[in-house]
C-alpha cells in the first residue's frame, strides 16, 4: 500500500516536472544539460567557442530554449525520398 502511494507522488511529481519545463524559456547550464542529453563540459566548450547560442549575466551562462531548439535541428539529414525528389527535378530542369 505505501510503495503504490509513493508511486502516485512520484508520477505525480514528475508530471508536474514536465509542465514547468515546458513553461521554461531561459536555461542555465545545468537545465540545459539536462534539455540536450549533452554533458556540462561539452556545452561549456561550445560556450567558449561561441559555437552554441548562449547568454552570459553575472559569469553565468544562460540559453534561450527556442534558440536550443533551432540549434539542435540545425543540420538535418534529408530523406532518401527528399534526395531521390531533388535529383528528379535537377534531372528534368538540366537536360
């Protein structure tokens, strides 16, 4: 009976979790290790090379969670199909 409640809080908690990350707009560092799955090191190296969209105030270091967004999408692979669609139309408009 106590392992089901603890399970309840727990489900609860981590429904609640979700919903305040989703009202999240600016990330610290740890959140945004937390966000990307990429460790604290390797995000700081990217800071430091200004190679990852980031804010600094007060020597911490901010991230804007759209501006992540847009940067982890930023090199998409296309489909075979996409590849195969481009290659017909450069095919018929260079004869």
């Amino acid at each position: 009976m106590e392992n089901e409640t603890l399970k309840q809080i727990d489900e609860r908690l981590q429904r609640i979790e979700k919903m305040l990350w989703a009202q999240k707009t600016v990330l610290d560092l740890d959140e945004a290790v937390l966000y990307t799955g990429y460790s604290r090191g390797y995000l700081y190296k990217l800071t430091s090379k200004k190679q990852i969209p980031h804010y600094k105030k007060s020597r911490k270091i901010f991230f804007n969670k759209a501006e992540l967004d847009e940067w982890l999408q930023e090199q998409r692979i296309k489909t075979d199909e996409e590849i195969e669609s481009e290659a017909q139309t450069y095919c018929r408009t260079h004869k």
